[in-house]
C-alpha cells in the first residue's frame, strides 16, 4: 500500500470545492493559484430521459430559418423534427436544480452527476488523477460514503481525499489555531480548529426548519436590499450587482448610535432631510448610456467619469437634485436621448472635492448596473432591466480576460472572482469556450448563430421570462451601464439581526469549545472566508460588533492581588508552526524532504487522532484523582482579545483574489500534501496514507473506508 | 442514486454489529441531546434538549434557532429527571437529529422542502398520526422509513420507567422502520467509556447527580442512587449567592447585551442594552441565563479540595487568598474570593448550601442528598464482597463533575469514609469525554463486533412487540 502513495505529479491532481452556487475546481495544485475554474453548481433536469442531467440548460426550438416565433421555450413537441433544434444556453438558469442547499446535499443524484460534469470537463483523457474534494461540514456520513462509492465506481481515479471545509481554510491560512467563520450563500459556518483540530462547530442556516427557511448568509442581505429597494424599480439581479458593488457597504459599527452606524449626513442638503431620517428619495434611474466595451471596463467608480456621473454626484450634492432630475428627465423624455449638459460642468469643479468623499459619507452614489441591450433602439429606459439578447464577444469573455487587467482599476464592482452567481456564467463560459464547446450563447432567446456578426435584423423575442417587453431589435448589442442613484439604503441593507446571529454564532461556537484552553487563540485569530465575506465592511463590522459586545476587559479588581490578572491567558500557542518563521523560504514551494513541513506534520499527527481511527487513541485520560488534563489549568473568561488572523501575504496571485477564497488554497495544499509529498518516514507515510481514500484501501474496505480515510475532522 | 455492486473483491460485511452498519447513538439528556454515529469519538450533533416554540405553533431545535423573537418560548422535552416527558416532541427532536442531521437528505420532487417538514405542520399532532393519517399516501411513501438501514442504540437513565422505554422502541421501531434496537443505561455506557465493566460510577450532569454501581456491565438495581445537586441545582446556588451578596449581582444575560464599556471593579455596568420591540419569555432568559451560570461555572466556581470541609477556618483562610474576576455580560465586574468555594460546598456539606429562596422544598439540600451520602448509600446497596472492588474503580462523568477540583475533595471524601480501602478514581482528562461519557460508551457497545447478537431486532418486535424492550435490555 505504501506504493500507492507519492507517486502523483502535482499538475496530475482534480481539485473540487463545491459550494450551494459556485464549484471551484482546477487541475492540478502546482502552482497554488487561484481556482481556473468556477462552475455554477447544477445541474438541468433532462427533459426526455429520465434521471440524467445535463449540465446547462437545454431546450428545444424552431430552428432560424423557420422565422417566426422562435419563443416555445419547453419544447412544445408540434412541428416537424428537422424544423427543431437543441439550444443549450448556459446563462439560463430555468430549470436549475442546485443539489448544495445550505452546506447539505439536497439532491444527492444531482450532485453526483455534476461531479461527474466536472470531472469529465476538466480531465479530459484517462488520466492517474487523484481527487480533493471539499466536503461542508453539513454533509452526513452516508453522503460521504455514497460519494466515495460513486467516484470510485465512475471514474478511474486512484484516490480520493475528502476535505473539510473548514480544515481546508486552516491549511490555506496555516494558523495551527483559528476560528474559521464561512459565509457562504445560504448558511454560515463557524469552525473552530485547535491545533489542526476542529474542536467546534456552530452554523447558522443550515438546517432550516419547517416552513421557513431561515437562511443565513450573503443571500439575507441581498434579499434585504431587494425589499429596501423593491418598490423603487430594483429587482433581484439588481440587487444582487448592487449588493457587490462598491458603493454598498456595511459602515462600521458605532456602539452609542441609535442605529449602531453612522448614516452619513446630508450636509448641504436644503431639503433639508436629517440623514437620521433616512432614505426618503427614491434611487433614480439616471439614465441609460450605451457604452461601448472598453467604457464599461474602464469605468472607474470613483473617479469622475465624463458620463455623467460626477455631474449627478455633483449635482445631488449641490443640493438641487429633485429640480434637477425633473428638468433632466423631461429632456430625456423629449429627446430620448442621454443629456449631458454644458453648463453642468460649471459645477463641476465645485463638486470635485465633494466627489472624493468616500462613498460612506456621502448620502447618495452611483451604481452602475450592468446590462445587456440592443444597439440602437436606446428606447425608454425600461423599468425592469431585460436580459436581452446580446453579442457576447463584448461581454462575457471580454469580461474574462479584462478581470486580471481591469481588476484593480475596476475595484470589486466586476468582482474579478465572481463572488456569486452573477458573474459565475460569465467565468464558465472560459472554459466553455476553451473547449470549443459552443461558444457562450446570448443570455435568453437569441438564435445561437446570431453569436457572431450576422446582421439579418431578426425580431428575437426575449421569451419573457419575467413579463419584460419585448423589444425590436437589432442585432449588434452592447453592454449598456445604467447610473442608479441609491440613497442610504445601500448601507441599511446591513441587518442586524443578521449579523447579530452570526455574531452570536461566533460567539457561541468559540466559548462552546470544551476545554478552555483552547479558546484565547481561537478568539485571537479569526478568518472570514466565503463570498459572502465579500460585503464591503462586514467582516469589519462583526469583528467590532464582537468586540464590543464580548470582550471581556482587564479589570482593575486584579490589581489589589497578587494574582495573575485573568485576562492573561496562557500562552499555549505552538511556537514552532507560526508562520513567520516557518514561511521564509520562496513562496509557493513547501519544504519537502530535507525539513520536515510543520504543516504536514500537524496535518498527519491530526489525522491519527480523527473520528474513526480506533477509539481512546487520543491522548492518555489522566486517570488518576486529581490530576487532571496534563498541564492544562486554564480558568480564566474569555475573550480578553479578539483579533482577526493575519493573512499570508507571500502568494501574490492570492492576495489580489482575496482569501475568501482561501479553502481553495487549502485544498491545494491538503492535495499536495496528501499525494506528492515523497521520502517520508514510517509513521508520517502512515499518517499520510490517512489522509485520503485509495483505491486499494477502497477495494479492501468499501465506501466506509472513507470514514478513517479522509480529512473531515 | 445508481447503487451498483461493489467490485468482486469486496467481502459481503452487512452484519449488524461493527463498522459494517452505520448504527446511530442517541443519547438524550436534560440539558442536551447528543446524536451521532456507533465507532466515532464524539457525537456529531450535540443540540440543546430544550427547544424553541413559536407563537404559531412550530417546535424548533437548534442552538442557533434559539434567538430572541416574539412571541417565543422556550421549553424542555425532558423532565428534571431526566426522563421523556413529552413524547411527542421527543419524537420530533430526535427524528431532527437522527434524519435531519445525521441522514443525508431524501430526493424529493419539490427540492425547496425537506422531507421532514410534514411532521411540522401542526405543533401538536403526533408523529404516528402524521404518518398514518393526514400525509397518507405520498409523503408515508416517501417518508417511509427514514432509518431502515441504520440500527439505534439509545441511551436512557438508570430509573427510567418501564412504560417510557416502550415508547421509545415503538417509535424508533414504528415510525423510524429501524432494523434493530438496543437500550442501555447511562451509567454502564459511561463506565465503558472508561473502559471498565465493573464500577461504581458517579454521575454529576445537568439536572441530576447519580451514583450506580455497575457489575459485569449490569446495573445493581438496587445500588442506584440520585439526587438533584447538579448542574442546574449549582446554578440555582450561584443565583441566590447574587441574591444576597453585596451589592446584589445582577443577571443580564449576553443576548441583551448591546455593547458595553469597560467599567472598575465594582462599579455599576455602563451597557448599552439591546431593545428588541416585543417582550422576552421567561424562559427565553432564564434559557439564556444558564449560559451566563455555566461561563460563572467553569471559570470562578471551585470546589474546595480540602483538607476538612469548608467552612470554619478554611473559609477564612479562603478569603486571604486571591480571587477570580469574573466579567458580567453587562461589563460589571467584581472579585470572587471565598464565595467561589462557598457555592459549591454544598454538594458534599448539606449545611452549607445557600437556602434557595421561593424555591420551596426543591432547593434545599437533605443530608442524604449530598455527593459523599449518595456513594455512601449506593455502596451499601450492594454486596460487601463487591465495594472494595467499586470503590477502586470510581468513574466520574458529567458535566458538573467538571468543576475545578471536584475530584481532589471526592477523592478526600471518599477516602475519609473508607479509611484502608484503595480508592481509585478514574476521570477522563478531556473535557469532552466527560461531558459525553455515557454517549462515548454508546459508540464503543454498538460498534462492538459481538453486539449484534443483542440487537432486538425489528423482527422480534414484530413477534412480541414493545415488551420485548424489558425483557431484553435489563
């Protein structure tokens, strides 16, 4: 058995992350770099055979030179076959079933069958290759073994290491101790890890209980922006981009507030609204301004922007806003057509300096919402925004490729990682593409020959999904920015009751830890990953809200004895693992042969000691009266310091992506460690071969064996 | 999901007993319910046994459900002694735990809904009429059997009556179709555990403290012995020492807390409290206090090691030394000396404890009550020949057991009563192997290879119905 381990090549090895939206999956773990792919998680129903899926949404259609009504989405079985036509649409997500709710596998046959999907895209021959798949901590025992048989039974890979999500981070991150809080879509997860140990769990969200499905999790503050903002035209895609957009953010926590935040003041306003009183305006929808291309990437949020932006910035500031957006909408009603005055730029030198404002102090910013609509018919802006059809050159692997370049300019309104659904279709379509496989298709409707230049001006019906207006068009599309002016409620979508129970969750996952000890380092270094962490400021917020409501302060009652004070806790950190020795060396190498990895050497001595492994291995119970855990006398309150984790900051790649993402990095390091670490001595090869599932041990022990054989606690 | 045949040099291996089936352990307590798999170290699930109801009637389980809200209230399936007392929602508790948690989710048309949200619908219809009557035909098919695979091994307290132990077979049997059962009692799990068939093990948990002798893994029915000083009993202590205590301490638990600043000792708290709009449910707080009472526990509260009893000059000598700050949630703080010990003196000296006020006769401490009176009557329940061999075997589990030397005084106790005996006292040093001793113990039995031949299985239920359960598991 000690053959089967070692003998894999990095670039050998399928790395899977699945989350409820997003799978992040790569090939290979040789350069430790951000997922190359993410793939939105689920799968399509096959409507003629039953059980299979597919991996986008298929339907069936009257083929384009059957002009006409090209709108039967379902596949109305009239007509004669060769008139019909198979269109995959991978934007579509009608149908979709999503076998990740909440961290669990909702539909265990679903998720199989998209594991399948991406194993099949991203190994495209027969290839030795192992596999690190993430497994949520919600996923019960009877899933892992149902998956473990599913993957051995399908494909051919030699082995297979199961990952917990929340050890994935700690390896991504390497702090020995840390308090891993993932807020995913759905449901939030707290990890507690002690010593490459989880010794704590609490999610929020996870198990929803009957009627309700009390979520929790980035989707609570979209759907709360959503009913802030729903009677003023937004609707939930809206939301959604606003939601990642930079002017939305979660203000920091002001504990003597009223509202806990501080709204930022309409300082020149004459009308004199108090911004206690907060969002009387409606956002406006300023006005609609086709863009070419290389505005939309070069829009800059902050900057001034000759369309229009500053001189509503500027003029909202100025005060004059409802006169001004009367008056500028009559024009626009007259000439449908974007105004842009002259005599604005009077102002705008005045309104420079109020323009600089961060966007937390100012009452009111612009949202650039991004659409999709035809070229010249810049028709009455349309109150719900269409999905229209559209030449995706422009937009989707336009967008793709800008990401890295466009990244730092466009701040995080592009979100470069996709942080959730939005973006995701975008970045599959890479691959898609990469694969020749169907060149991304327009977003509902558009015949899919349309995808390169094809001028006959057909009358492409948006299958009205959701009661749009159809429109006459041509066929060149553009992507089109809308401006939005959204008042305070991009920072009241902050709920607090939201991040109360996160907080609380927080809270009560790191004091739920059983032996004290363990709890200073956990409070002392705090992570938050997950795209829901994204949120501008709300990690911030958390931590102050923690910390502000926690935190237990040196009392002055210690200093009439001559005992330690309570809040001096005992240093029990594992010198030896912190990072700043350890991480000299060049960056994305981890020390093989010649020294010892301390992470692998708390990630092997970790594994001997997991669930499954035969009982009472751990540590010996001091069995004795009195004497009780060895050395650990440990009674003092926590937290007397709560602190978040220092990030690492030698995986450049990583830095820009953001390390929300950070279990991906884990995992590639868990895969590496798992299947190309060479030379090891007797029991760390042991420990090692614990790590992950091999096909011999799977032929010996059957899908159980995944149980001693995994990463999952 | 396609279930094909494992490959031809996998060796048949579906016999009850060991690794090979995926048994269950419940293990149901006053305080928490732990749920999890047979061969793990820890339970998987550990949720408290109290549990949340909604003003429209929903029964919600979780930790993290128990948020403030209106109109909310919480309550307890247990009794305080720590016997099932509302069976329906026992049933729904567990089936939350055992399906819910720890089975993996069942393919349902609709996706949105899990399969157990049929039995929700009404907070006070009974799981079996749920399953026979409304949902019938689709959802009984569905629903039928939820753990079919997956034999259960439960746990229960020495003095369980025999009529509730029916019940629990008849619903893991009937409404749950699992294949087999077992019923055993905390003590004999939590003495293997410590890897003893033979003990005297003593039991200091949430609401009761009990002392079993356990020979060859049977239970000495006449042995058993309990009282209720134990963890809510000492919260009840640390309460009316709050009470009366100058000035007097005021419990605010964390949920109402704001944000606080840093005051000195002493000094009134400088909170910002949190407003909530509705009113808070005495038993959402006093809930929520309990956290507050087990942070006070675990950090300040001592039990005085000896030598003698506490009070006297050991009280003050107590006072010369240093004390512990301990911070309220509200940021008030203050030092905690002599008291600390004070509060739990009362578990070994019934004259010591702190006379609960308003508490009636519930509060009070007899003088057989106490934890050196306990092991003392539960000893001379049993054979002469067989207490040399118990006391050399002690098992100390529970929570409670956990206090900052609890086991130095029984150790001094214990031998003062029986000076030249050998005592020996076995106390598992992890924190969690304590808590969940008798949990553990379950894991070890039902993943036993040579279990399987205990099982009741479905089909002697069938036979001989719910009675098989005292016939079997003595």
């Amino acid at each position: 058995m000690s053959t089967q381990t070692g003998k894999w090549r990095e670039d050998q090895i399928l790395v899977i992350c699945p989350g409820s939206q997003t799978t992040m999956a790569q090939l290979g773990c040789a350069e430790l770099t951000p997922p190359a792919f993410r793939i939105p998680t689920r799968m399509f129903k096959d409507d003629e055979e039953e059980d299979s899926w597919r991996p986008v949404h298929t339907y069936k259609r009257r083929k384009a030179n059957a002009v006409g009504k090209a709108a039967s989405n379902g596949g109305g079985a009239k007509g004669d076959d060769d008139e019909w036509e198979y269109v995959e649409d991978p934007d579509s997500d009608e149908g979709a079933v999503y076998p990740i709710q909440a961290g669990r596998i909702a539909n265990m046959e679903c998720f199989l069958a998209f594991l399948e999907h991406v194993h099949a895209k991203l190994t495209t021959t027969y290839h030795n290759t192992p596999i690190v798949l993430m497994a949520s901590p919600q996923w019960t025992r009877p899933d892992c073994e149902d998956i473990a048989r599913y993957i051995f039974e399908k494909t051919k890979t030699p082995s297979l290491c199961l990952l917990h999500s929340g050890v994935a981070t700690q390896y991504g991150l390497r702090w020995p101790n840390m308090t891993v809080v993932d807020i995913g879509y759905e449901k939030v997860d707290v990890t507690c890890i002690y010593d490459s140990r989880v010794v704590s769990h609490k999610d929020v969200g996870a198990y929803p209980s009957a009627e309700e499905r009390e979520i929790s999790g980035g989707e609570v503050f979209t759907r709360k922006l959503l009913s802030l903002l729903e009677g003023k035209g937004f609707n939930r895609e809206m939301a959604e981009q606003l939601k990642k957009s930079a002017v939305c953010e979660v203000l920091p926590y002001v504990p003597d507030s009223p509202k806990l935040m501080e709204l930022p003041a309409e300082n020149v306003g004459p009308a004199g609204v108090p911004a206690a009183a907060a969002p009387v305006e409606p956002p406006k929808i300023i006005e609609t301004a086709p863009l070419t291309d290389d505005d939309g990437l070069n829009g800059d949020k902050d900057v001034v922007d000759e369309d229009g932006v500053l001189n509503i910035a500027n003029i909202i500031t100025s005060g004059n806003t409802r006169e001004f957006l009367a008056k500028k909408e009559k024009e626009k009603a007259e000439k449908a057509k974007p105004g842009r005055k002259a005599k604005e730029k009077a102002e705008v030198d005045a309104a420079a300096a109020r323009a600089r404002l961060p966007n937390s102090k100012r009452t009111w910013n612009m949202f650039h919402y991004e659409d999709f609509v035809t070229e010249d018919v810049p028709v009455a802006p349309p109150a719900a925004p269409a999905p229209v059809p559209t030449k995706d050159v422009e937009m989707g692997d336009g967008a793709a490729p800008a990401d890295t370049a466009a990244a730092t300019a466009d701040g995080a309104a592009t979100a470069p990682t996709g942080e959730a659904k939005s973006s995701e279709p975008r970045a599959d379509q890479i691959p898609a593409a990469a694969e020749g496989d169907a060149a991304p298709k327009p977003e509902t409707a558009a015949p899919p020959e349309s995808t390169t230049a094809q001028a006959a001006p057909t009358e492409s019906a948006p299958p009205a999904s959701e009661g749009q207006q159809q429109q006459l068009t041509e066929k060149q599309t553009k992507r089109v920015r809308r401006d939005i002016e959204v008042g305070l409620e991009r920072f009241l979508f902050a709920d607090r009751a939201e991040i109360d129970r996160i907080a609380t969750a927080i809270y009560q996952a790191v004091q739920g830890i059983q032996d004290m000890y363990m709890r200073p380092p956990c409070w002392e270094n705090i992570v938050f990953v997950g795209n829901g962490a994204r949120i501008r400021g709300l990690k911030d917020n958390i931590m102050q809200t923690l910390q502000a409501r926690h935190l237990v302060s040196p009392s002055s009652a210690t200093m009439f004895t001559s005992e330690l004070p309570s809040n001096m806790g005992t240093p029990s950190g594992t010198g030896s693992q912190t990072p700043t020795g350890s991480f000299t060396g060049a960056p994305h190498q981890l020390p093989t042969t010649s020294s010892v990895n301390p992470l692998l050497q708390a990630a092997t001595t970790a594994s001997l000691g997991v669930p499954g492994g035969p009982l009472g291995v751990q540590q010996q119970a001091g069995s004795n009266a009195g004497d009780m855990a060895p050395s650990h006398h440990f009674h003092s309150q926590t937290p007397t310091n709560i602190k978040l984790a220092a990030m690492p900051n030698y995986l450049s790649e990583w830095s820009k992506n953001g390390f929300e993402e950070a279990m991906f990095l884990g995992a590639q390091i868990a895969a590496r460690l798992a299947f190309c670490i060479h030379n090891l001595d007797q029991s760390t090869a042991d420990a090692q071969r614990l790590m992950s599932l091999s096909r011999v041990d799977y032929n010996e022990l059957g899908p159980k064996g995944i149980r001693s054989h995994s990463m999952l606690a | 999901m396609a279930q094909q045949p494992l490959s031809s040099a996998q060796q048949p291996t579906d016999i009850y007993g060991g690794d090979e089936v995926s048994a269950l352990v419940l293990d149901p307590g006053y305080c928490h319910t732990r749920a999890g798999y047979a061969g793990e170290e820890m339970p998987k699930q550990v949720i408290p046994s109290f549990y949340g109801h909604t003003a429209d009637g929903r029964d919600i389980f979780g930790d993290e459900v128990i948020i403030p809200r209106a109109s909310f209230e919480v309550r307890n399936y247990m009794n305080r002694d720590s016997v099932v007392e509302d069976w329906d929602v026992a049933t729904k508790i567990w089936e939350h735990l055992l399906v819910k948690r720890l089975q993996p989710e069942r393919p349902t048309p609709a996706s949105k809904n899990g399969l157990n949200n049929v039995n929700d619908n009404d907070g006070d219809v009974a799981m079996e009429d749920v399953l026979k009557d409304e949902n019938g035909g689709i959802d009984a098919s569905l629903l039928e059997k939820p753990l079919a695979e997956s034999p259960l091994l439960m746990t229960e307290a020495p003095w369980n009556t025999a009529k509730a132990r029916e019940k629990a077979i008849e619903i893991s049997m009937e409404n749950w179709g699992c294949p087999a059962f077992w019923l055993s009692r905390t003590p004999v799990l939590a003495a293997f555990a410590a890897g003893k068939a033979t003990a005297l093990v003593v039991d200091i948990g949430g609401a009761n403290a009990s002392v079993t002798a356990i020979h060859d893994g049977m239970v000495l029915k006449r042995s058993i012995q309990r009282s209720p000083i134990a963890g809510l009993w000492l919260s009840n202590q640390i309460r009316a020492m709050w009470e009366t205590c100058e000035p007097k301490v005021e419990i605010v638990p964390t949920f109402m807390v704001e944000n606080k600043k840093p005051v000195e000792a002493g000094a009134p708290a400088d909170v910002r409290l949190r407003n909530f709009g509705f009113p808070i449910a005495d038993s959402f707080r006093a809930f929520e206090e309990e956290r507050l009472l087990t942070e006070f526990k675990e950090s300040v509260v001592e039990v005085w090691r000896g030598p003698g009893r506490y009070q006297g000059p050991n009280e003050d000598f107590a006072r010369s030394q240093p004390g512990r700050v301990f911070e309220m949630p509200d940021g008030s703080n203050q030092m905690w000396r002599e008291q600390r010990y004070k509060v739990a003196e009362g578990m070994w000296d019934e004259t010591a404890a702190y006379p609960i006020t308003g508490g009636g006769d519930e509060g009070r401490v007899s003088k057989g009550q106490t934890i050196p009176a306990l092991i003392k009557a539960s000893l001379e329940g049993v054979d002469v020949d067989l207490r040399p061999n118990l006391l050399s075997n002690i098992v100390v589990t529970g929570s409670t057991s956990l206090l900052n030397g609890f086991n130095d005084r029984l150790n001094m106790e214990l031998t003062a009563m029986y000076p030249g005996l050998k005592i020996k006292i076995h106390a598992a040093g992890l924190t969690s192997e304590r808590r969940f001793g008798s949990w553990i113990g379950g894991s070890i039995l039902a993943s036993l290879g040579t279990f399987h031949q205990m099982w009741i299985s479905k089909k002697e239920y069938d036979e001989n119905g719910p009675g098989i359960v005292e016939k079997r598991c003595k």
